[in-house]
C-alpha cells in the first residue's frame, strides 16, 4: 500500500513528463517545393520565441553537381546572397542567432539565383538551442 506522500510524489512524476513530452520542439523545419514557390521566391516563418535561446539555421535539398547561389531577405530589412555547397544535401548556414524581443517570428525569404532546370525545391531547419545571452 503506497502512502499519501508516494501518491504525490508519483503523480507529480507523471505531470511532470506530460509537460515535457507536450512541450515545443526545439527545431522547425519546413520544405516548400519548387511547384509552390511564388516567383521562385521560397518563404518561411520560423517562431523564434525563446528569447534567452540561440538557433541555427540550416538549408537542405537534393545535392546539386553545382555550387547554389542563394539571395536570402531577412524581415524585409536584411539582405545578403550566399553559396549553398555543390554535392550537399544540408548545409549550415548561420549559428547562434538571437530572437528580438519584438520579433518573436522572423520572415524569410530565399530566392535561388542559380537554380538548375530539375531543382526539386528548398527546406530550412531551425534548431534551438539552450541557454542565457
């Protein structure tokens, strides 16, 4: 026969791994296919709410015998153009970015430059990782 205190201390066990097995993932990940890119334009909304969190980000598709030449917009402010590797299928593309307070889900925009005649599209994985600033 358990006692009131092992009672408690089970069913706070079992709360416990309920809020852990619900709780939000720590990536996101996402593939738009080239069919469903407006424009050529491939977007994603990666949350970024966990302010006290670090992300990386990462771009994935099927490996290209050349080098992608990718224009990448940030929140409509940012603009840059990176080289995803020929012969990859993932590639990191920045570590460690942090999440403003005031812009807890970033908009991303991609357009490939470069993009051979049977390019099959463009996913990003958004990793999150622990830890304070």
């Amino acid at each position: 026969m358990m006692s009131g205190i092992t009672h408690s201390a089970a069913a706070l066990a079992i709360l416990l791994m309920l809020a852990v097995a619900c709780g939000r993932p720590a990536s996101y990940e996402k593939f738009v296919r080239a069919d469903e890119a407006a424009g050529g334009v491939y977007e994603f909304c990666p949350e970024m709410s966990d302010t006290t969190a670090s992300y990386d980000l990462s771009f994935y598709t099927a490996p290209l015998s050349e080098p992608l030449h990718l224009e990448i917009i940030w929140n409509s402010q940012h603009r840059e153009t990176v080289w995803f590797p020929a012969g990859k299928h993932r590639a990191l593309y920045r570590s460690g970015i942090r999440a403003g307070s005031d812009t807890p889900e970033m908009q991303l925009r991609v357009r490939p430059l470069n993009a051979p005649g049977d390019f099959r599209g463009l996913g990003i994985i958004m990793h999150q990782n622990d830890g304070t600033r």
